[in-house]
C-alpha cells in the first residue's frame, strides 16, 4: 500500500530551482535509498517531506502522507505529525541534539508532546527506548549530556527519538556518514531492525551505493534536482541502464575490486558536481556523459515502469557496456 | 644503534611513545608504549576507529604535539624543538587534516593559502609561478588561484590542502582522514591525485583512515592501531587475507561492499 506519494514536485530557493519534477513513492514498510552526490538535492527532498525547508523556498506539486496532502500544509499541522507520523535523522548528531538537555529528558520531550505523557511516565520510556537501541545501562545512561557519548552513541539515541512514537515512515539523512566504518555497520543494523519491527517504512539517503545497497530493497539514483533511474537494489546494482548509476556503481566498486592495482588510479566520474542552479538545461548530466547527443539538449523523459529511467541514450538491461 | 648514518636510518623511529591528554584528576591515555618504524619510500596505512589514537599519532609525527613519554626519531635526531630545527623538519614533514572547512583560512584565497608555508619556512623562491605549478598538479584551474575556500567544493579544498602541503616540496606527507569528509565519487578523485603526486614525488606516506578499503589501496603496509595501541603490523597483503587480530576482523568485516 502507497504510504508516501510525491508527485511532481518543484522546488525552488530565491529562485533558484533545485529540484525538478521529482515523483516516487515509498510503500508501508517499504525500505526506500536515495543516493547521489553533494548537491543532487537528496537532502532537500527530505527537508520537502518534512515541511522544514528555508524561507523563501517555494514548492509545487504534491507529497501525499497516506489521504493527508503536506504541501501547503499549516505550521500547526506539520508539527503534529513530525515526530509522530514522520520522523527524521540527521547527519550531524551533535548539533542535532540539544546541547543542554540530558538525553533520557529530550528522547521523552517527543512523547510528552505527541503521545501527552507526563514526565515521569516520558523518562521511563525513554530509558526502555534506550535499551532497546543497545545502550548497556539506559538508566544511567539516561542522565548524560549529549557531550558525554560517543558519535556512535549519540546517533543511537537519534534513532531512539525517531521510532519514540512508531512513526509511519523515517527519514534517514547520511545517518553514518560522520561515523567510523564498525559503528555504521552497527548504526545500519539497529535502523533496519527497529523499523522492521514495527512495519515503519525507511528512506535512507546516503552518497554511499554500498551502504543503500546493504539496507533498502529498492534504489533510486538522483542528479541535478531529479531522480534518473529507480529499480530494486538488485536490479540497479546488477543492470543499470543510466550512465550516471554506472559511473556511480564504477566508483563504488573502484576500492573493493581485488584486481585493480593497488595504488593505481580508480575509477571516477569525470567533471564535477555543477552549483546549484547551474546544471544545463535539457539532461542536467550533460558534460559529464560518455553517451551525450544532440538530442540531450532536451529534458529525458522516464522510461520504464518498475526500472525506471530518464535518459535518451539508456544502456540496455543486458550486459552491454557493463 | 647509536649514531646511525644518515642514510641507512629509518625515517621516523617511535619508541616506547605514549600519549596521555588530560590533567590531575582525569586523563585519557590515547598511547600506549608505541614501537614502530617508518622507512623512506614506504606508503604506510594507518587504521582505527575513533578513540584509537590514530589522529594523535599524525600530531606526533609532525611534531605539533610532544609525546608524554618515550623518544621519536627523525632520521636518527630526536624531534627537534629549537625554531629553527623546527622549521627545517617542516620543511621535510607535511600533513593534510581531515576536514577541509575547517583547515583553510576563510580570508586568504586559495592562493595566499597554498603560499603561506613558502613564506613561513622562509623558502626562497617565485611564489606566484610555484602556487600555479602546484594549482595544475592538483587538477585545479589556475584561475581558483583568486577564489576563497566558500566557493569551492569540499574536494576541491582538500586538493588545495594538499597543494599547500606540498608546497614546500616536503619529502613526507601524513594524511590524516584526509578523504573521510568527502563524497565516495569525489573521494576516489582526491586519492587519485594523492596517489599520482607521491609516485611523482617519491614522497614517504603516512595515510590515516578508519576506512579500510581506502588504506587496502593506497599503502603498502597496514598498522592496525586499537585503544592506543599497535595491534596489528604487516604488509597490506597479509592484513587483508590473513588478519590475526580480532579487532582487525571486525574492521573488515565492517566494510559495506556492493555484492
């Protein structure tokens, strides 16, 4: 079933548009990854589902919480459903966290406002939802300043304020990226295990194909506003057909490919992100593909039905050019 | 070994190196008795998690930290501390942090920064025409030469770390997590370009990660470090196929490959 629709979205910040025509959705319990590089807008999408965006930003098209339209909705209204209904993760957990509040009395805030639990009823909560995400004594752990924890730790309770009030849908936003490689590999399995649990959908957004590839049933690849191929993980990752994902997946697999030389040069994306509002118009990967034409000169339209993709010169499903 | 020639003598010799932070009422040791030599030429990979001491080791080998014990020995001459040793071994000794936001002065341009170290260490020499050369040798335009760290990318600004690193024509780099900020596209470009220089150079390598792909490729010697100490020291070969230390298993096992 459809939890999460976004249809046609635009979005643009003082005008600028940084994301065009963006349309996917994320079923119930779903595990959605959106990856791409710094500056494909992945990071803003989130911010558009999450009714967070700057000042001065102006959206069109729709985002659809199961019957519930949140573009265009009021303040009063998204505040009620984040935390409760949506709930997000950020990169960064210690600016993430306030700085002043012990952690057991923040991860209770969230089940105090939404769910009207008093306070000591919130704290004890949250010493059982800091159990659950592996702290070893949630009772004294619960009294600590963010300070006090480690990134690993502090992402935990990140996770802990997300799933507080069985959220339908998280949105993790490069939830590992500041952390060493042990505790993503933890970080990761917690996520997926605790919204498994509660048939909570995930949208996992990330640089990193291998980490998406390694939590999400279903991939989709964004670049200059839009997203340009979607597909099952195994699909994507096997049979990519635009050449962006190929480039992707060549850099990816760059380190972890045995036969390269060591020390030798891996393999990159030739040229370099384009600033914000500064993408080509027509196929903004123009300039960067190896498959560019005259016909680039206009937008791509999407391709396919359950793979899809959006570009003019595709590489077909079977093995070529791979 | 007293007196070593010059050039038989390792590069750097750590002995017995420990590193405690901290004062009277509670300290952390983030070194515990470290033994470990580095030769020129060698391209040597340091991993670890957080907490390890991995960061505190680079401080050491660039001497920007004193050790709280033990001796470090820099072709065979403990570290130097007078100011004109000092700026000699800067010279010869260079690094690249991590964070390249936080690395650069966001009032110099990229050309004043790449030519800070040419006029600190007092190096004679055409600063314009040496900041260009060294521009090109990091794959950026010349005409970044004018910008300011605000308008570049976070790769571009780690090449631009690295250039100010080479600047003084160092005959050893330490990398400090110096791709751990970056984007795995833009990663695999600044390795790219961190590779291709050293080969170039002939530079002596000193790459610290906590990601061991990244060390699997650009070193030819892993030192595991783990709760400050050295666990694991080997050929990189042999770390990647046949680890020994538990803690070197789990960092492997870590690693999130495509299948």
């Amino acid at each position: 079933m459809t939890l999460l629709e976004v249809r046609n979205v635009h979005l643009a910040i003082g005008g600028v548009e940084l994301i065009r025509d963006l349309s996917f959705s994320i079923d119930t319990a779903q595990r959605l990854g959106l990856i791409g590089e710094s500056g494909s807008g992945k990071s803003l999408a989130a911010l558009a589902i999450m009714g967070l965006l700057p000042y001065r930003s102006t959206v069109s098209g729709s985002i659809r919480l199961s019957d519930q339209e949140l573009v265009g909705l009021d303040e009063r209204r998204y505040s009620k459903l984040r935390g409760d209904r949506i709930a997000m993760i950020f990169q960064e957990p210690m600016t993430s966290l306030n700085p002043l509040m012990r952690i057991g009395k923040q991860i209770g805030e969230v089940l105090r406002i939404h769910e009207g639990l008093s306070r000591p009823a919130s704290y004890a909560q949250a010493t059982a939802l800091l159990e659950r995400v592996g702290f070893d004594q949630p009772a004294q752990q619960a009294r600590a300043f963010p300070h006090q924890l480690s990134g690993g730790q502090r992402q935990r309770v990140m996770i802990a304020m997300a799933i507080a009030c069985n959220p339908d849908i998280v949105l993790a936003d490069e939830p590992t990226t500041a952390l060493d490689v042990t505790v993503q590999a933890q970080v990761l399995d917690l996520l997926a295990e605790l919204t498994s649990e509660h048939g909570c959908a995930l949208m996992l957004i990330s640089h990193d194909l291998a980490v998406v590839a390694n939590v999400c049933d279903h991939i989709q690849v964004m670049y200059g506003g839009a997203i340009v191929e979607s597909a099952t993980t195994s699909e994507l990752t096997h049979f990519a057909e635009h050449p962006y994902t190929r480039a992707l997946l060549a850099t990816s697999r760059g380190l972890d490919d045995l036969d390269n030389e060591s020390f030798g040069q891996l393999p990159t994306i030739a040229g370099t992100v384009p600033q914000a509002g500064q993408f080509p118009p027509g196929c903004t990967y123009r300039g960067r593909c190896e498959r560019e034409s005259y016909q680039c000169q206009t937008p791509p339209v999407v391709t396919g039905t359950t793979h899809q993709v959006r570009c003019w010169h595709p590489y077909g499903s079977s093995s070529e050019g791979a | 070994m007293e007196n070593p020639s010059y050039a038989s003598a390792p590069l750097f010799q750590l002995r017995q190196v420990s590193h405690l932070y901290g004062g009277r009422h509670r300290s952390v040791l983030a070194l515990d008795n470290i033994n470990l030599k580095v030769d020129p030429g060698e391209r040597i990979g340091i991993v670890g998690e957080s907490g390890s001491g991995k960061s505190t080791l680079a401080r050491l080998l660039v001497a920007l930290v004193k050790p709280s014990g033990g001796e470090i020995l820099f072709r065979g001459q403990p570290l130097p501390t007078k100011r004109e040793a000092l700026l000699d071994f800067r010279r010869q000794v260079q690094i690249v942090f991590q964070d390249p936001f936080a690395s650069l002065d966001p009032r110099l341009t990229i050309g004043q920064s790449i030519a800070e170290p040419i006029h600190a260490l007092g190096i004679r020499e055409d600063v314009p025409s040496r900041v260009l050369e060294l521009l090109e040798a990091v794959g950026l335009a010349p005409s970044s030469n004018a910008l300011y760290p605000h308008q570049l990318s976070g790769g571009q600004r780690q090449r631009v770390s690295i250039a100010r690193a080479l600047a003084p024509r160092p005959t050893t780099l330490v990398a400090d997590e110096a791709v751990s900020a970056l984007d795995v596209s833009v990663r695999a470009q600044v390795l790219n370009v961190i590779a291709r220089l050293v080969q170039e150079l002939g530079l002596t390598l000193v790459f610290i990660s906590h990601d061991m792909s990244v060390v699997r490729h650009i070193s030819s010697r892993v030192v595991v470090l783990y709760r400050g100490a050295i666990v694991e020291d080997n050929k990189t070969e042999v770390v990647f196929t046949n680890p020994q230390h538990p803690y070197t298993r789990a960092l492997l096992a870590a690693i999130p490959r495509l299948r």
